[in-house]
C-alpha cells in the first residue's frame, strides 16, 4: 500500500510538470528544442539505470520518480549547456538526492543535480544571470498555476509554503528595496522563481511538517531569492540556491516552532 501511494504521487507530479514543460518546449528555438529533449531522456535513462544498479546491489524497489525528476531537470535548465557536465549533474543528484538514502528524497534531486552543476560548473550555463534584466516570463509562470492547482487537490502541495515565499518576495523588497527594473511582484515571473517554488520547495516529501514551519520555511525561500537578485554582484536567479539552502533548515524550523510540545 504504502508504495502504491507513492506511486499515486510520482503520477500526480508528471501530470502536474507537463505544462510547464511543453511551455519550454514551445518557447525554445529548434536546437534547443531538440537539446532540451536530449537531457529529459538521458536524465530520465541514467536515473532509472542508476536505480536499477541500487536496487541489484541493495534490494531497493523500483519506482517511476525517475519521470518527474527527469521533467523537473529538464524545465530548470536555462538555455545550452554541456552535455558531459549534464550527465555528471543527472548522475550526482539522483544518487546524492534519493538512492543514497534509501530511494528516499531528502531534497528534489532535480534541484541537488542542478545545484550541483551551478557550484561545480559556474561557466556552464546552467544558472541564468542578470536576471533582473531578462525579459518576465508570464507564460511559463502561469503554466505552473494548474499543477498547483492539481497537487493541492491530490494534496501532494505544502499550501503554505507558497503564501510565505510570495510574502518573503514582498517583505525582502520592502526592507532591501526594490530592483531599479523590476516591481515587487515581477519576482514571481523572472527566472525559475514559480517552477522552483511549487514543484521543489512545496512539495510535501521536503518541505517542513508543520503549518507554521511552512510559512517560515515559504518566507525564507522568497527573501532569499530577491536578496540574491538585487544584492549580488551577477543578480543571478537565486531560486536554486534559496531552495537549497531552506531546505537544509526544514527539520530545524520544525523543532524550533514545536520546542515543548513533544517531536514534531
């Protein structure tokens, strides 16, 4: 039953991931098109071949999370970028991101594999930068609203963390003061913002277990984000990183938030 339920999730998670997707897709010039559809199956066969090995080796069951991993690699990746260090960062955050602790996700392995090839390749291409200057991309943001939608309804969307990131956005930009190019709310539509936070830093296997936890966990992420686009020296996106980061502390704003009322 219990592997039934996650497999009920990685289904509701691909269907959720296929607007945003073909949005990429569409918004793509030919040669990236076909590039972009190149890392979605290698992502997709290095994942289940790497499950496969961990299953042989260790006795671990095989799952179909490697398709949604494998979409999520594919939407978060900018433009052109190498395909000997894509396969690197595949291989490091599915292994890193699920196999490693028992094929279970502490963190989106989508974002380890990406976070992975940001640190590790800062020239790759695979971080957009200057991205207060970029051109707001409202479709791809507004392709994500029925996945959330759809993962709310299944319940697989930590709601909460979505209210605090957009008021983490708001309070950031109130107290750091706001991009001389970009209003308060176009955060939302720049870069990987709306992708990162619904489908990585929302998802309820990562994300803290308590409401308030949630709504810190959301605030983080969101001030963070706009403190890294206005205040660092290459405005990079910054989603990767505040997600990454968050994440780290999710078990810890469960404690502090629950300290004297037993485990969380």
């Amino acid at each position: 039953m219990f592997m039934y339920e996650d497999h009920k999730k990685d289904i509701a998670l691909g269907l959720a991931l296929g607007p945003p997707l073909v949005v990429r897709f569409y918004q793509d010039n030919p040669d990236i098109v076909l590039q972009r559809l190149t890392f979605l199956v290698m992502a997709f066969v290095l994942a289940y071949l790497w499950t496969a090995l961990f299953k042989k080796q260790f006795g671990q069951s095989l799952q179909i999370a490697q398709l949604h991993f494998a979409m999520l690699f594919a939407i978060l990746l900018p433009a052109s970028v190498g395909l000997g260090t894509t396969a690197l960062a595949i291989s490091f955050g599915w292994v890193f991101g699920r196999e490693i602790f028992g094929g279970r996700a502490i963190l989106p392995p989508a974002l380890i594999a990406v976070a992975f090839a940001i640190f590790s390749f800062p020239k790759g291409g695979f971080e957009v930068l200057w991205v207060v200057y970029t051109a707001p991309n409202v479709l791809l943001a507004l392709s994500c609203l029925p996945g959330a939608v759809w993962l709310l309804w299944k319940k697989d969307l930590a709601w909460p963390v979505l209210i605090g990131a957009l008021a983490g956005v708001a309070l950031a930009v109130e107290f750091i003061g706001p991009s001389s190019s970009v209003p308060w709310w176009g955060h939302f539509v720049l870069g990987t913002f709306t992708v990162g936070v619904v489908f990585m830093a929302a998802a309820k296997d990562c994300a803290p277990h308590t409401m308030r936890a949630q709504m810190l966990y959301g605030l983080l992420i969101g001030s963070l984000v706009v403190s890294i686009r206005v205040t660092s020296p290459e405005q990079s996106d910054g989603v990767i990183f505040a997600i990454l980061l968050s994440g780290l502390f999710a078990p810890l704003f469960d404690r502090l938030l629950n300290w004297g009322k037993g485990d969380a």
